[in-house]
C-alpha cells in the first residue's frame, strides 16, 4: 500500500486535509460497494482523487453496520411472511363444512338428520322395545283377541315399509357425503398445493438470504484485510 500513500500536495477529498498529516489512499483502489455509499453522501467523489484512511475506515464501518441492518431486516420480513401464510392456511381449512352445508335444501338436511338417527343407538334401542311390545302385546294371554297375532303380518308390513323409505334416505345422504368428501379432497388438495408451494417459496428466500449473507461476509472478510494490510504496511 505504499505506493498508494501519496505526499502533501495531496488531500483528502472528504476531509481535506493534505497527505503530510494523514495517510491518503487512492480513491480508485477503493472497494465499489464503498465507494457506492461515498458517493452517496460524498457527490463530489472523483475516481482520480485521494481519501485519507480515517474517513476509509468510517465508511468501511457504515458499510458493514448497513449490511447487518439490512439482514436484521431480512429476517424479520421472512418471519412475517411465514405468519402470514400460517394464518391464511388455518382460515382456510376451517371453511370446507361451512361452504358444503350452506348449500343444502331442507329436505336434504332433514335425510341427514333422518340417516344420522337410522344409525344411532338411540334408534336401536327404541326400535328394539317397539319390536318387544309389540310381540308382548300380541301374544299374552290377557289379550283375548290381538289386533296383530302371530305371525305378526301387519308388523312385518310396518318394517318393510320402514326399510323401504329408510334405504333411499341413507342413500341421499351417502351421496350427499360423498360429495363433501370430494369436496375436501379437493380443498386439502389445494391446501398441501399452496403449502409445498410456500415451502418452496420458502426454500427459495432461504437460499437467497445464505447466498447474500456469504456474499456480505466475504465483503466483511475483504475489508477487514484490506485494514490489516493497511496497519501491517
């Protein structure tokens, strides 16, 4: 760096001063990121000209200290971003029920209904002391003459046609959820789209902020021998 100390006639084109009081660097041999921030607040700056290591080292430091800000600031916008799609993923699988439901008549909630209590045990139970109370009424022997007597024909007329209308109910409302099933296929399809789509998305940020951040390390690493070079000399 020698070569690059120049004599008294010589000054510093931020500070002024002449080269016999301070050490001047080329200005040519001046890193371009730093020289783009000289520039910034120095609009004079002439390639051709000097600057004093003291103001070097100041802007070597306002480099480095901006480049940490602006990876902070980095950080903090990728972690929003993630907030942000985790909570535009929750509200949207919470909407499939919503959306199926709103769309049905009455009479398809009501087989609904109808299917849900044909398979319950609530159902079970009742149709099952129907059936004894039935038998037992129709066959005591307090019952002189039983409106339904063995073997119970009218009982069987009942249960068929209790089979026959209860079978397409269920059937509806099998469709009928079938269809929803499809429906969230479809949704949680769209939901696992959109979050591989935001993994990638996010592996694709991550691999950015690795890079500039092994790029900004390298400028530090450069800059921070290029002032051991300058102590050494």
């Amino acid at each position: 760096m020698a070569e690059n100390r120049k004599s008294a006639k010589n000054r510093c084109q931020i500070c002024k001063r002449p080269g016999g009081k301070v050490e001047l660097v080329v200005a040519g041999l001046v890193r371009p990121v730093v020289e783009g921030l000289i520039k910034k607040s120095f609009t004079e700056w002439d390639s051709n000209g000097f600057i004093c290591l003291d103001d070097l080292n100041r802007y070597r430091n306002e480099y480095v200290r901006t480049l940490i800000e602006q990876e902070k600031g980095e950080l903090s916008q990728l972690e929003k971003e993630v907030l942000e799609s985790i909570t535009q993923h929750e509200i949207l699988s919470t909407q499939v029920d919503e959306i199926f439901e709103s769309g049905l008549t009455f009479g398809q909630r009501l087989s609904d209904r109808m299917a849900r209590f044909g398979g319950s045990w609530q159902f079970i139970i009742i149709f099952a002391g129907i059936l004894f109370g039935w038998v037992t009424v129709n066959t005591t022997a307090l019952l002189i003459k039983p409106f339904d007597p063995f073997p119970y024909i009218f009982l069987n007329l009942l249960l068929s046609c209790l089979a026959a209308i209860q079978a397409p109910i269920i059937m509806m409302s099998q469709n009928r959820q079938e269809a929803k099933d499809r429906l969230r296929v479809m949704h949680d399809y769209q939901v696992n789209l959109k979050a591989e789509l935001e993994i990638r998305q996010l592996h694709q940020k991550l691999d950015h902020l690795l890079s500039n951040q092994w790029e900004r390390l390298v400028e530090i690493q450069d800059i921070q021998m290029e002032v051991l070079t300058e102590m050494r000399s």
